[in-house]
C-alpha cells in the first residue's frame, strides 16, 4: 500500500508542530503554514490548543508527497499528555522524533525514544532550530548516539553513512575496506532496508522556521519508512482517539490492521460483564460514517488505513475491533506515565454535579487514563490526573466546551496501601435469609509490584465452581479501598475454605460476601501505606548540582546516578510524588529556566502514616455489617456496586 503512518514525537518546545506546519505546506495539503504563536497551527484545532500554543490532543492530518498518502499524528510535547503519545503508538507504523539543535536530547525525549525502541518502530530524527544560537549538531548527534542508540546516522555526511552501512554486513565492510567504492543509490537503498526493520536511525537537520531542511525530511518518510503490512480477512483495528462533530456527533479515530470496515456495517463491543457468570456482555453498534483523515467521505475503511468512524457510541479510547491478537503492538495504559495525584472537581453550583459527573465521563471516554470517581455518599466528583497543566486544560474543557465553570481542591497524591502482615479473613452470610455464603481467605502481603494473586483450594463440592468464579471477580470490588481509604495491592490471596447452600444461596450471595470475608482478613493483619515514588531524570548546568542534591534530600530522596555530558549533567533520582508535585517550577528558577526534569514511575515503597494521608471512604464498610447487608440489597442509596 502507498501510504505512510508517522507519527511525530518531540520534548516540548522542540519545534514540532512548527515542522508539521511546514510538511503539510510543501506536500500542498495547506496553502500557508499556520504559526504556533499566532495560534493558527493547522494541528492544533482545539480553542484551548491555539489560545496556548500547545499540543494538548493527539492529531492526525493528511499530505501527498510523490504519490505517497502521508498519515501525520502529530503527539503533545508536554509530559501531563503523555497518554495522547501512548494512544497514538497503537496507531503508527514509523515515526520522526524532533531534537531542539540547541537543547539537544531532554529527559523527554529519552522516554518517547525508548517507548518506540520497545515497540520496534522505525525512526528518523530532525536536529531542528540549527538557525539558532548556541546550535551544535555534532554535539547533538553525539547525544543521539551515546543516550538514545548508536544506529544513528547523520545524512549529511555521506562517509559515516557509508561507514555505517558497510558495517552492518561483514561481506560489504570487506569490500570497503579493500578500497570498494558503492554508489550511492545502493548506500540508501541498504540504508533504507535497514531503517525498515529499525537498525538504523537516519538523522536530518534543519530549521522548520526558516523552512530548511524540510523537504529532505519528506524524501525520507517516504523512502526509508515502511509502508503498512497488507493483511485481510479477519477484522482488527484499534480506536486511538475520539472527536466531536456538531451534525454527527462523536466519532473515533480508528487504525485497522486486518480486514475492512464499510459504512452501516453492524461492529460488535463489549457492555461489561455479567456478574453472575464473568462472562463479556457484548453489544452491536452500526456504522453511520466513515470520514477519512482529510474529513472526506470514505464509504470504507481497509487494512492500513486511518479514519474517523461515526456510529459507535461511547465505545471507549484504547478498544480493540474484531480480534486482539492479530495487533502487532498493544501498548498499555500508562507505559509513559501514569496519573498519580488527584483532585475534587467542585461546581460553581451545587446543582449542576450530575451534569459535571456527565461531562467529566466524557472527557474520560476520550482519554482513559483521566479516572472519574464519584462517591455518592459524599456527593464529591474526582479526577486522577498527570498535573497541574493538565488540571488547567480540563477547567478550560469544561467551561468551553461544556458551559460549566468549576474550581479544583488543592491536588492530593494517590496513595496505595497493603496488609502488614499475613492474617485470615472469615464472613458468614447467612442471615436474613434467603443468603448463604461461607468463606475463609488467607491473606499474605506480596513482594512490591507483584500487585494482587488469587487462587482457591476449596473443593467444587463445598463452593461450586461458579460461585468461585464469582468470588474472584468480585476482588476488585473488594481491594478497591482498604482499611485506609486506598485500594489494595501486593497481596496474595487464598480462598481456604468455605461452603455454599443447595437452598438458600442466592446467585449474588458470594459476589456480596468477597469484600466483607476480604476486608476482614486486612482489619486483621493491619494496613501499611505505599506512596508512589518517582524515577526522576535531571538535566542540569554544572553550578546546579550542588542546589538539585541537596532538594532531593530535602524531598526525601536519594540520587541515584550522575553523569557529565560536556557541558551539562544528567541525574537521576527516586523522589516521593507527595515532596516534589510543584518541583518543576522551582527547578525552573534555582536553574533560571537551564535545567529540565522528566519523571516516571518507579514503583511504592513503604510510608509511615504520619508522612502520608488516609481517604475518606466512598461506599459502605464491608465491616459495617447490617448497613452493608442493606446496601447490598439496594435497601440503601448507593448501594456497594457503585465504585465511582
């Protein structure tokens, strides 16, 4: 197929849209290219993107270059909107990662390169903004190669791609050594080879803003990157990001891989699962549009193509169509970042908290990554969210696009918690009747990241098979908040013993006993607290060292490796989200505006409570039992199936 699927990643700043302004311009799909400043960047079609001037949605755009369709999603730079990057690596083929010639390679961009180095997707790099002061691009290239991979290889100079080429073949490095001179027609296209199986990484350079260097770039997605793998019969495709049309209504952004879609074509998705068996419930949606890339109609959508489908619902970001495994990649939520702060959402009027509750599940549909709990106890909506410049963008989401004005409680970290030490949990629900469900668990605390392991030993003739199945699907339900408000991990679980009724058992009765059996056993082995820790890159001048060194300590951190790079320093360090939520803007004036940090999740360790926070809890104690029972039995509001 003659198309291409890039995306285009970069640190923030580093001149990315700028550069896609420019490839939409020469390949003639815009007539001028849009300013990032000016807030007219044809990528950036959200009010809230142009008024800012930052990426804050995922964009895929369309470009002709020598016959070849050009799919361009063009990602944010900005670590809060790392899961739009996420989302768009279930989508892509290739991409071109963007390196300020000036900054050179930023914590970010070691994270976004590793990403497509795990996925094994073919990359190009564009040293961009080499009309600026202080621009090296040996220096940079250096940078590349010792920090992000030695495949890469600088186009303008034509002996180190030659060197680099020959190398990769023993029998060519003989010729070349013995004085073998090749053309270098047959240097690109061994060159192109390797870039498509992603062991070479071809590096350009230029000024998008000067419009330089730009359409050498172009001639490279197209000659050196892949084109998508041709693949029928069964349907698979992937829904990477959502959109709204005012006639339309929603619409998703769908890759497919295998197969085809057609208009008012009938597609099956999952409606959650029935508890009562475990199995997925489905549900059919029919098609009624399919618009491609450049908002035409399309009437189809065939394997290796990109478009927007109208017609199915509030099928979720991150949905598989047709079958699973025929993905070549399946990239898990929160691989770049994961939220690890949260925030109560508070309307201007009390009144309006049903339609905020609506309102924040739509932006989650679109970003899954964005949790919405609701505790109707409480009657409190929060988010999960990345940080403070993603908090900003939702307040003005929710005021622009949804008429609603809100303000944010003072952002609290996500704690977890897990037993202190082995203990066992027991409920009889036996009364009032008709119930009956008798268990006994085993509770264990699990090595850190190990997260929760289930298993039973009870015989199929005390507690019949479904009704174990039952028991583990309602575990979630169950560590969704322990004895400290916070959900349970790094647990192993035992069910030891236990027996149902042939009369009196109910079909829920042991989904309603797993959270009071389990939140017994945690009451008795006592609760320990788990804060996240972050791994925290640095990217300082030499005479701010000492400054950084000596705030991690103070945050209740430990440096863990420093080395010198020229002119600059990268530190890494684990660091407790609760001491370093605002720490960028402090970094920013100690370094005045020279250091830059990117943070990851490292994992939990353990926290004394006195450092850390409890949660207030959202639905009935377990422990709390006639109240429970009544809940259960939805004889009380907010009953205890509702977790959010």
């Amino acid at each position: 197929m003659n198309i291409r699927n890039i995306g285009i990643f970069a640190h923030v700043d580093a001149g990315k849209t700028t550069l896609s302004e420019q490839l939409l311009m020469h390949s003639g799909a815009i007539r001028r290219a849009g300013s990032v400043d000016e807030g007219t960047a044809h990528t950036d079609n959200l009010p809230v993107e142009q008024r800012r001037g930052i990426s804050v949605k995922a964009t895929c755009v369309s470009m002709d270059w020598r016959g070849t369709l050009i799919n361009l999603i063009d990602t944010p730079g900005h670590v809060d909107f790392s899961a739009e990057v996420e989302r768009s690596l279930w989508a892509l083929d290739a991409a071109v990662v963007v390196v300020c010639a000036v900054e050179g390679v930023q914590p970010h961009t070691e994270t976004l390169f590793h990403a497509l180095k795990e996925q094994s997707i073919p990359t190009l790099f564009f040293l961009n903004k080499t009309d600026r002061e202080g621009a090296d691009v040996p220096r940079v290239l250096a940078q590349i190669q010792r920090l992000l991979t030695p495949d890469a290889v600088l186009m303008a100079d034509g002996d180190a791609v030659t060197e680099f080429v020959c190398a990769q073949d023993d029998e060519l490095l003989e010729r070349y050594l013995s004085g073998e001179e090749f053309a270098p027609e047959f240097i690109r296209s061994r060159l192109a080879a390797l870039t498509r199986q992603a062991a070479a990484c071809p590096v350009y350079s230029g000024s998008a803003l000067r419009d330089e260097g730009v359409i050498p770039l172009l001639d490279a997605m197209v000659d050196f990157l892949p084109e998508p793998a041709s693949a029928g019969g069964s349907l698979c495709g992937v829904v990477f990001a959502s959109t709204q049309d005012r006639v339309l209504g929603r619409g998703v952004w769908v890759r497919l891989y295998a197969g085809s879609l057609e208009n008012r074509a009938p597609v099956t998705l999952p409606a959650g699962v029935d508890p009562l068996t475990g199995e997925e419930k489905l549900v059919q949606r029919k098609i009624t549009q399919i618009r491609r890339v450049d908002g035409s109609d399309a009437g189809s959508l065939t394997a290796g193509e990109i478009g927007v489908i109208y017609g199915l619902g509030d099928v979720k970001v991150g949905q598989v169509l047709g079958e699973e495994a025929l993905l070549p990649r399946r990239v898990e939520p929160g691989r770049l970042r994961t939220p690890l702060i949260t925030v109560q959402v508070i309307p201007e009027k009390p009144e309006d908290m049903q339609a905020l509750r609506v309102a924040c599940e739509a932006l989650s549909a679109e970003d899954p990554l964005l949790q919405v709990r609701y505790a109707k106890a409480l009657n409190e909506l929060q988010l999960h969210v990345m940080g403070t410049i993603q908090l900003e963008i939702i307040q003005e989401l929710l005021d622009t696009r949804f008429n609603m004005k809100v303000t944010f409680s003072k952002p609290a970290v996500i704690y977890k918690e897990t037993i202190a030490k082995a203990a066992s949990g027991f409920v009889a629900y036996t009364m009032p009747k008709p119930c009956w469900a008798i268990m006994r668990f085993e509770i264990e605390p699990a090595p850190r990241g190990s997260g929760v392991t289930f298993k039973s030993t009870v015989p199929v003739r005390d507690i019949l098979l479904r009704y174990q199945h039952q028991v583990e699907q309602a575990l979630p339900l169950a560590l969704h908040q322990g004895r400290l408000g916070w959900q349970v991990t790094d647990v192993n679980i035992t069910l030891v013993d236990g027996n149902h009724h042939q009369f009196h058992t109910h079909p829920l009765d042991f989904i309603v006993a797993t959270p009071w059996g389990i939140q017994d056993g945690l009451q008795r082995g006592g609760s320990t607290l788990l804060e996240p820790i972050l791994e925290t890159r640095f990217l300082l001048p030499p005479e701010c060292v000492g400054r950084v060194m000596s705030d991690v300590a103070l945050m209740r951190g430990e440096v863990t490796h420093t080395e010198t790079d020229e002119d600059r320093v990268l530190m890494t360090a684990l660091i407790p989200v609760a001491t370093s939520v605002d720490y960028a803007a402090t970094l920013a004036s100690a370094t005045s505006g020279r250091g830059s940090m990117s943070v990851k999740l490292h994992g939990y360790r353990d926290c004394p409570l006195e450092l850390g926070a409890t949660a207030a809890r959202r639905s009935v104690d377990p422990l709390d039992t006639s109240k429970y029972i009544l809940a259960a039995r939805s004889a009380l509001e907010g009953g205890i199936f509702d977790l959010e």
